[in-house]
C-alpha cells in the first residue's frame, strides 16, 4: 500500500459530484483505495500498489467519475500533431540509462494545493514505479526557462550547478557526497567515470539522472509551460508512467505535446498512449464471478472503469488506456467487471457441493517423493518460485523462463523454469557449513508453453545434489534407480552433452517411455563461479 493525501476539495471538484464523508469513503474504498482519515480538506489514503494511476488527485477523481456514472471509457489524451521539441540521446549516457521519454505540458494553472499535489505524485511514481529511481527517474522543469533543444550526454564529476535545495554551486561528485538526496541515492551511479545529464541548447545542465534537478528550471507556482522527462532502464514502465502524469495534467484542463526522442540509431515521440488490447470471454466472466452477465452488461461495467469495451457475440474486446499498467491477462478485466459491478452487490451463496476433504493424487506422489529422499540422507531445502536472471544463468541453464513485468525487486524478477539454480544457489551461500551437504527440493517451476492462453505451464518437479569430496554420477543414479522402483517403473539414462554438467558425465533421464528429466556431475567452472569448492552431482525430474 502507498500511503498519499487528497485535497477533497480538488477531488471533488474534478469528480463533479458532491458526496458526504461517509459516502466518499465508501466509494473509494470500492475502488483499491482505503481511507485512513478524512477532515474538512484533506483525505489520507492507502493506495495498493498496483495502481500507479490512483497515486494523484486527479487519477482518483477520473476513476470515481467512472464509477459514479459521470464519465465512462478512456478519458481524452488530445496530442499536438507535432512534437514540441526534441531530446538527443548520445551514446554514452545512453549505456546508463537507455530509455528517455519525454513531454511538455502547457496552460497549467498552480496553486500552493495542486504543485503540493504534483510533486507527490512524481515522488510516488519514483517510488513505486520507477523503484525508488532504479527503474524510472523523472524530471520536472519550467520550460521558460531552458533552450531546446535537449541533449542527454555523460558529463565528467567535475561539471557543477545549482541542485535544488541547496543555495551553491556543487561538482556532480559533491552532489553525490554531500547533497542528502545525493547521498540517498549516490548508490545508482556507483562506479561510473562520467554521470548522465539533462542539458539545454544553451548549456544550461537541467539535472544530474536520476539524482536531482538544477534550481534555476525548477517548478513553481508561476509556472505554466512544463517540460517533463523519464529516463530508465525499462521503456513500458517509463512510458507508462509518462502516461499517468500526462493524463493527470490533461484532466486539469492542460494542454500536453509530445517530444521528439532522437536515438542514435532511430526517433521515437512520445508518449505512446496507444491503448492495450485485450478481450475476455463472458463466459469466463460469469464462471468466475457467479453471475450471469451479457456481453453489454459485460461491456458497459467495464466502461464504468474507464475502459473502452464492445460485446462482440460471446466475447468482450476492451481497450485499455496506456496509463493503466496492471493488466497483463483476462482475468484482469474480470476483476475490473467485479469491481464495477460492487464487491456488496454480490449475493452470498450457500455451497451446492458437499464433499469430504483429502489429500490429491499429486501431492501424494510429491509427499512420496520427499520421503524417499529424507530417507537416502538428503535434507529438503525450499525455496522461493521467484528468481532473478543472474542466478538462472549462473548455472548455466538454457531453459526459458517468464520474467516478472513489475517486479518489487530486481532480485525476484523471474520465475523458475528449473529447480537446479536455486539449489546451486543455496550451496553457495552454505560453504562454511560442515559436509557432505546432500539437498533435495520437490516444487512447481514456470515452463513456456505456447498451446495454453497464458502460454505459461505448471509443472511439479524434483530436484536432488549431493556436494561432497566423492559426489558422483554413480551415487546420484543409484538414488534415482532406487526411487523408480519404489514405483515399479524401469529407468533409462541416455548418455547426453550439457553446459550444465561435465562432458561425457551427464545424461537424459528417460522413465515409462519418455524423458522426464536430467542428471549429471555439475561443471567445476560452475561451481568455481558459486564459490562451491566441493564436487556434486543432481538430477531433476518431473513428478507425474
């Protein structure tokens, strides 16, 4: 949840509906927004967090317009047909963040309420979306007071202006050393010979990315042109985020232009505010949510979420805006249909089905799996289906795996496709314990599978290695052989090469005629790389 505060006199004024506290409160926490406090002018709410969207007044108040009646489908992002000025990315700051975004805002109109408003937005966008600045950094200037066109560029440590909230002139390494939001976030340019920045035709260094911005652009009550950036390491997440701001300022009656982004290698404007496509089956709709809709009903609830949708026969094909980044499969727009329709309006069922609880067939073969394995002398470790790239690849896996689109943290931003990485992983920070270390996991992992809509499989696996002075191939088939009798079934190892293992020293596990696994001893370099200085040898299959 992120914690913001709402002027409730802007908010009401941008819904157009005049709502008591109690009814306010109501609405809104329908809406993924729950109320901690309200008073004559200020409301302070819990957003979850994977509404970026509702983070700004004005975001709040379009989706309770859309609840309410007042206003349905995607609101108006009007782009000037062209582009109000151009950014140039060069190569070299471009290796640091290699994605900029950008767009101007005119005819703004501030008071004390709505900059306050604005600037706690972009700090929550910092904050959740852009991760704390790792992932999106974005600026805010007076567009006044700069010369287009902008340049991008790495400057050396010793090139200096004015940072905000400070009243000198500092290098770029004394912002990093001295300035506290330097200091807080000195950690995203560790190591770097030179830092990216914002520059104007003029010369004039509009900020230190994504460190913080020069006094002499900065946004003030006067202002009325504004010139915003986002700069990052992942382009959905900058446009998105772009987006929200946009349409937070477009809902204020603003004017927003798209700016130019010149690559070396090719120009982009932005920011794309192409809606998402997404369709959903009403039958689905009614399956999940117990209800028994039409493809209109279906439509017009989704509308009311400020979606553009059209029955079309026994599906729904939606729209969705470019600020809304949370959706990623149908079952998103079923929750969106719920939501619409009112958790309360829901008639409470009594259960239809009677039957006796038990444990499944498939985890009783896991259960029998772990057993087995506590009874060879294995010990059985368990760990998290979230993973990162790093690791996948540290074991030298060749396997696809699905990357997590918003991860909270880049150290769980991928979802396992095998059990073996993790298990290396865990050996690596182990070495100071005695051994032998003999680990087992039994688990789902995450396969590709194009047949199926989400294109993404669950599968029950086990893995087991043996890491000690004399971890061989001979010891970790044995084990196997041993389990497939336990289930009367008959084991063929068909001799294999894999990056995985030694050569010559790995095979394919083939059981009831088909191949449901591998085994072999892991590479020394491998192990070398984890820090492991003892030999192992794994194997890993598929539970039936």
């Amino acid at each position: 949840m992120v914690s913001i505060k709402l002027d409730k006199t802007l908010l009401l004024k941008a819904t157009g509906k005049k709502l008591s506290d109690d009814a306010l409160c109501a609405e809104l926490e329908q809406m993924k927004v729950e109320v901690e406090s309200i008073d004559d002018c200020v409301l302070s709410v819990d957003v979850t967090g994977d509404r970026p969207d509702l983070l700004g007044v004005n975001g709040v108040a379009r989706a309770l317009a859309g609840r309410l009646g007042v206003s349905k489908g995607i609101p108006a992002l009007p782009l000037a047909k062209k582009p109000a000025l151009q950014v140039i990315v060069e190569k070299d700051a471009r290796a640091i963040r290699p994605f900029v975004v950008g767009a101007v805002v005119e005819g703004v109109r501030f008071s004390d309420d709505s900059i306050a408003e604005i600037f706690q937005l972009q700090d929550k966008l910092d904050l959740t979306v852009g991760r704390k600045r790792k992932r999106v950094s974005i600026g805010l200037y007076d567009l006044d007071k700069l010369t287009p066109p902008f340049h991008f560029k790495a400057l050396p440590p010793s090139t200096s202006f004015t940072p905000l909230k400070s009243d000198k002139k500092m290098s770029l390494d004394e912002i990093l050393s001295e300035h506290p939001t330097g200091v807080e976030n000195a950690k995203l340019l560790a190591g770097r010979k030179n830092y990216p920045c914002l520059v104007d035709a003029a010369g004039e260094i509009l900020s230190l990315i994504p460190i913080i911005n020069n006094v002499a652009s900065a946004v003030t009550e006067k202002t009325t042109r504004i010139f915003i950036d986002h700069t990052g390491t992942e382009e959905y997440a900058c446009n998105s985020s772009l987006n929200i701001l946009c349409q937070e300022f477009a809902d204020a009656g603003a004017k927003v232009s798209s700016v130019e982004i010149v690559y070396p290698d090719k120009t982009v404007l932005t920011p794309d505010s192409t809606p998402h496509k997404l369709r959903v089956a009403v039958v689905e709709v009614n399956k999940a949510l117990g209800v028994s809709f039409t493809g209109k009903q279906v439509a017009d609830l989704l509308t009311r979420q400020r979606i553009n949708a059209t029955a079309q026969g026994d599906w729904v094909d939606a729209q969705i805006p470019a600020y809304r980044a949370d959706f990623l499969h149908p079952v998103d727009l079923i929750e969106e249909v719920a939501l619409a329709y009112g958790y309360n309006n829901f008639e409470p069922l009594k259960p239809t089905a009677y039957t006796v609880g038990s444990v499944s067939q498939a985890t009783m073969r896991e259960n029998f799996v772990r057993d087995f394995l506590v009874g060879a002398g294995f010990l059985e470790v368990n760990t998290y289906i979230t993973t990162n790239e790093a690791r996948i690849r540290a074991s030298r896996s060749q396997a696809a795996f699905a990357e997590i689109l918003n991860p909270v943290s880049e150290e769980y931003a991928a979802l396992r496709s095998e059990l073996l990485p993790n298990l290396l992983n865990v050996l690596s920070k182990n070495t100071h314990v005695p051994y032998p270390q003999n680990l087992f996991e039994a688990g789902e992992v995450i396969v590709p599978n194009d047949k199926l809509p989400e294109r993404m499989e669950t599968r029950l696996r086990a893995c087991a290695i043996a890491c000690h002075t004399s971890a061989s191939l001979t010891e970790v088939a044995s084990v196997l052989n041993e389990l497939a009798k336990r289930v009367n079934g008959k084991l063929f190892l068909k001799k294999i090469s894999s990056p995985q293992f030694i050569p010559g020293r790995s095979a394919e596990v083939n059981f009831g005629g088909k191949t449901v696994g591998i085994i072999g001893e892991i590479h020394p370099e491998i192990l070398s790389t984890l820090g492991i200085s003892m030999p192992a040898a794994a194997f890993e299959i598929d539970l039936p």
